[in-house]
C-alpha cells in the first residue's frame, strides 16, 4: 500500500514537472511573439512581406568617389524568407552570392543585419553587423544605426554608420543606402515594378 502510494505521489510528481515545463515553453514562446515594435516598423515589415518569393533586379545609383565603384556590376535581390518576424533578402553582386538583409524583430525591437557567408554556407568572420530602427521611420523607410556588436566587430566608432532601406511610396522602388556621418556613402536602387524569374 505504501509502495503504490509512493508510486502515485511519484507519477504525480513527474506529471506535474513536464505540464510546468510544457506551460513556461508556451509563454516563452507567447512572450516572443508579442515583442513590440511601432505601428510603422509593423507596416514596413508588412510591405517587405508583401515581396515574398519574387526577385528583381537593380543597380548602384550612387557611390563616393573614393571607394571602389559597382557600377558595372549585376545587382540581384530575392525575397525569400518571410514571416511576421523576420524577412531575409539575399542579394546577390554578380556571380557574388555571399550577402543576405535580414530584417528581424527581437526583443529590443526591429533589427537590420547584414549575414556574410562563404560559398560552402559557414559564416564570414565578419557578419550579422547592422543596427535597430531608430524610431523615427515610416511604413516606407527606416533607419538603421550601427548597434554595438557592429561597432565592436567592424572596429569603427568614428565612421558613425547608417543604413537607410527606403521603398517608395508607390512601391516602385527599393533602395539601400549607407551613410557615414549622415552623408551618403552608397547606395543602391531595384526596381520593383518588374519583377524577374529567379
């Protein structure tokens, strides 16, 4: 009797421990998914969303004279990953495939990075650099300070970094700018009005 008793108490016991476990995963999960980002940070996302799986191409419309100039270069950007969380882009320089955009919302809001990786898919040693909105974008563009981790990894605290990802207000067009300083550095423009087969 003292035996099934404590067999009970231990089934008891083990059962108990596993719905914890199974109710704190949920409100992990719960709590993740109810991050808060602005109205118009949602409303960009959404307008990226609204890309999903199409592909189109582009070209640099301005970069400093003092830098390697892309000119010549083919500009290909895919649409590929898109959830309410997290869009990837990755974006292609010629026969370069190394670059992704990713714009994902974590715990401290909306969040640009830049993911580098070699043809073989490991991590380039410098990656997953960028910044958070700044909180003073639109449904159409936002901004993009260089966070701490980047500063760290791309051993710059003077240049001040910026990325500006702006789309037209008739949805037209895509551009990705970087700024040193607020002065604009590169930038590159696709056109979304045609989309290409991938």
């Amino acid at each position: 009797m003292k035996k099934q008793f404590l067999l009970s108490a231990l089934i008891g016991l083990i059962a108990f421990s596993c719905s914890s476990a199974v109710e704190e995963e949920a409100k992990e999960k719960t709590q993740k998914e109810k991050v808060e980002i602005t109205n118009d940070e949602r409303a960009f996302l959404d307008n990226l969303i609204s890309l999903c799986n199409k592909t189109f191409e582009g070209k640099q419309t301005f970069m400093i004279e003092e830098r390697e100039s892309w000119e010549e270069k083919n500009f290909i950007m895919h649409v590929v990953k898109c959830d309410a969380n997290e869009v990837h882009i990755p974006f292609h320089l010629d026969e370069d495939k190394s670059r992704t955009w990713m714009f994902l919302v974590d715990e401290k809001g909306l969040r640009f990075r830049h993911d580098h990786r070699y043809e073989d898919g490991t991590p380039e040693e410098k990656t997953l650099y960028g910044g958070y909105a700044d909180g003073k974008g639109t449904q159409f563009r936002q901004h993009f300070p260089i966070d701490n981790y980047s500063v760290n990894l791309l051993e710059d605290n003077k240049r001040k970094r910026q990325w500006n990802v702006v789309l037209s207000e008739d949805m037209s067009t895509f551009s990705y700018k970087l700024l040193y300083h607020d002065e604009l550095i590169f930038q590159a423009d696709f056109d979304l009005t045609k989309p290409i087969k991938k």
